[in-house]
C-alpha cells in the first residue's frame, strides 16, 4: 500500500506500527536505488549508514522536528522542507558517511581519503545546520558514535534495566562490579562532554 | 558529574529505591543545582537508549520478516519452475512417443508380434539366467510349439493379417510389416516376400529355441536329451559353432 509522505509523517508521530514498517521499506528502496550518488561502500558499511540515518529521521518525526502543518512538510523554524522526504533521508546519509569517513580513515583507499578530507569540511559545514538540535538530539547522535563497549554496557544497564552483577555476567572481562561501576561513569562522562561540546558549539553559531 | 551523584540517580530512575528515600532524593535534588543537572543528563540518556533501541529492535525485525518472504517467494519460483519443467518433459515425451507409433504406418500393431516374441526370449533367457530351468524349459516348449504349427501348418494368424495389410495399402499409406516396407513390391510379389519372409523368421526363431532349449536341458542334467538337438543344431545353423564346440565338450 502506498502512502503519501504527508500520511508517514502524521502516523509515525501517532505511532502508527504499521506505517512505520511501511517508512522504513519506502526508505530502504529509495536508500538502495540511490545511495550510489552518495557513497560507495560494501554492504554491511552501507546498511549501517542506513539504519542511522533512518534512526535520525524516525526520531526528528518523532519529536517534531519534522512535523506536518496545513499539508505541508516542514522542518527546522518551520519553513517547508525542500524536496521529498527521501531526499532529507538522503542528506542524512550523507552526514553518516562523512562521520564513517572520519572513524574509519584506516580502511579508506588514497582516492577516498582525499575525497574524505573535501568531506570533513563540508561536515564541519553543515554543522551550522544544526543550532536547532536540542540536547536530547545531540545525546542521541553522540549515543550512536559511542564506542561497542560503552553502548552495551549502557544498553544493558539503561535500556535492559540489567543489574550490575547481571551486566558482570553477560561481560566477563569486568572482574570487580567497582570496574563496571567506574566503567559506565567513564562512559556517561564521555558522552556528556561530548554532548555539552556540540549543544556550545552550536550555541556560538 | 560526581560518581556517587550517579549511583543515586541510577537507583532513584530505575526505581529501586524505597518510597522514603525517594522522597530525601526528590528534596535534594531541588536544592542541589549540579544533582538535578546530572539527573536530567542521566534521564535523557536513558530516554534516548531506550528510543534507539526499541527502533533498532523493531529494523530488526522487519529485516527478518523481508529476508523470510524474498526465501518463500524464491521457493515458489522454484517450485513454479520445476512443475513447468516437468509437465513439458511430461508432455515432450507423451507426445514425441504418439508421433512416433503414428509415424509408423498401418503395419505398426501387426509388427507388435515380433515385439511380444522377443519379450518372451528375454523371459525365457532371464530364466535361464537365474537356473530356473524348469520353468524355462516349459515355456520354451510352448513356444517351439507355437512356430512349429506356424510353419507346418500353414500361414497363422500373424501371416494372414500381414496379408490383408498387403491388400489395405494404398499409394497413400504407409505400409511398413516387419520393418519392411512393402509399397515398392506388386501386391502378388508382395504377398509372396512376405510368406517366404514370415517362414524364414519362424525358422530362425525355432532354431534360437531349440538352442535355448539345450541349455536348459543341460541346466537339468538331462544331458541325453541335449545332445541329440546339439547334433542337429551343429549342421548349418547360425549357433553351428557354438551347438559343435558344447557337443564335444559333452561327449568327452
């Protein structure tokens, strides 16, 4: 069944199971046609640079950050957004990749890595775009730059409810619960340096 | 961020704090400026991994969904597939078969004698061959008979209706009779080849048997009565050699 996109936008920000599933088949057959403009990576980069990028938007519909008013789609201070919303998906997966570029300069070719260099600019860029984020965003984006060990262990405390001794047997290498317990402060601490980074940085714009 | 701020918090958002202490927290909190910051720092975390989290779950599970349908629709297609297949291969054969019996004339169910003549050699030889000779003897006997009477007594019944078939034919018909194709000969001529024709199989073939009905004989230590065929068998029959060579070996 096909939906406009005005009809995604007002039934993911209801919730509606079904039309998220429906947005999510919708973006991937766009994101799988197109990605190629973008980006050329091996399957398992390219369905990591999916999967956060349609994250970022299914939060932003979410907490309204694109939203529907008399219509029409619109985004950041209300102006309509410029294209369809698989062009702003697109767009996302753009920054993605630029954030992948900047992880994974170990692995990348010479010709990628001069291209990645023109990226970070372009990144740094668009951060301008960002001064709208509000601190829940910012915690989410660095959320997804986290480090394995740091999101399981905060997955599994914050979103599993887990306890500690719990969390010390799904992660053997712990070998005190003290060790985890400094681990996930170090972890927390992390994360809010970074997101009270972003949250000034974007304040200063 | 204070570590043991954080041990609090972690308690009183997860609500495993009793009502009382939850009540201190709550005060404490809105007097200390640093706890109620790291508390909401705490409580957008949380949000925010639960959030992911519930989407990655759910992406999850639609990945499943889709690789399971594109897996049945794949086996459908299969399936689709192999039945087309094997009703044109059905279908090839059925009627590569119908054109084939057509194809060969009016003579086609009257050459059937000379099939149903060889499926009993290849009963009688399968006999032999698993030393059931008495079984094979007997049928051997019948069919000796059966050509016997056929050359003694005149054409039977397979020699008749090749005849008819000789007067059937037209220049339109195809008339094929034991493999012969009779259209080139006269009807008179035709009918004459096809008696000394029909003579000479029956003769040929009761020669086969009696070979048949040596090695039976012998199978059943009835040497006595194998030798006497033998001896006839040796002069000029096509098993002459062979029928020469056993009677030798018998008579030592």
């Amino acid at each position: 069944m096909r939906y406009s996109e005005v009809y995604f936008v007002e039934a993911v920000y209801k919730r509606d199971h079904a039309v998220e599933r429906a947005l999510y088949d919708y973006c991937k057959h766009y994101f799988d046609n197109h990605y190629k403009a973008v980006f050329f990576r091996g399957d398992k980069d390219k369905a990591e640079i999916f999967q956060e990028a349609f994250i970022t938007l299914w939060e932003k519909i979410e907490n309204r950050k694109i939203y529907v008013e008399e219509g029409v789609l619109k985004g950041k201070d209300g102006t309509p957004l410029v294209g369809k919303l698989t062009t702003f998906l697109m767009s996302i997966a753009r920054l993605k990749y630029l954030e992948w570029t900047r992880e994974n300069l170990h692995i990348l070719s010479d010709e990628e890595l001069l291209r990645g260099e023109k990226t970070v600019e372009i990144k740094n860029a668009s951060q301008d775009d960002s001064s709208d984020e509000d601190m829940l965003e910012i915690i989410a984006d660095c959320i997804s730059h986290m480090s394995k060990r740091c999101n399981q262990i905060l997955t599994l405390f914050y979103y599993k409810e887990k306890t500690l001794d719990d969390i010390m047997i799904k992660l053997p290498t712990f070998e005190s619960k003290n060790a985890l317990k400094t681990a996930k402060y170090k972890c927390m601490e992390t994360l809010r340096k970074s997101a009270q980074e972003i949250y000034r940085r974007n304040l200063n714009i | 961020m204070k570590e043991d701020y954080q041990d609090r918090i972690d308690e009183y958002l997860l609500k495993r704090m009793s009502p009382e202490d939850c009540m201190a927290f709550e005060n404490e909190v809105a007097e200390n400026q640093e706890l109620h910051e790291q508390l909401s720092f705490t409580e957008e975390v949380r949000h925010a991994m639960r959030s992911r989290n519930e989407k990655l779950a759910k992406m999850e599970e639609w990945e499943k969904e889709t690789e399971s349908k594109s897996r049945l629709s794949k086996r459908r297609l299969y399936y689709w597939v192999s039945g087309i297949a094997a009703l044109f291969i059905v279908g090839f054969i059925t009627i590569s078969r119908y054109l084939s019996s057509f194809d060969k004339g009016v003579g086609t169910e009257y050459a059937q004698t000379n099939l149903v003549q060889e499926e009993e050699s290849a009963d009688i030889e399968k006999l032999l061959a698993y030393n059931k000779y008495s079984t094979a003897l007997e049928k051997i006997n019948r069919e000796i008979e059966t050509e016997l009477h056929e050359i003694s007594f005149g054409p039977g019944c397979a020699e008749d209706e090749g005849i008819e078939i000789i007067d059937s034919c037209t220049p339109d018909t195809v008339c094929i009779i034991d493999d012969i194709d009779i259209k080139d000969y006269s009807r008179e001529n035709s009918k004459e080849e096809f008696r000394e024709e029909s003579r000479e199989k029956s003769q040929s073939r009761l020669t086969y048997l009696y070979w048949l009905k040596v090695k039976a004989l012998i199978g059943l230590n009835r040497i006595d009565e194998a030798l006497p065929l033998l001896e006839d068998l040796r002069r000029d029959s096509e098993y002459g050699l062979q029928a020469d060579s056993l009677y030798k070996l018998l008579k030592r």
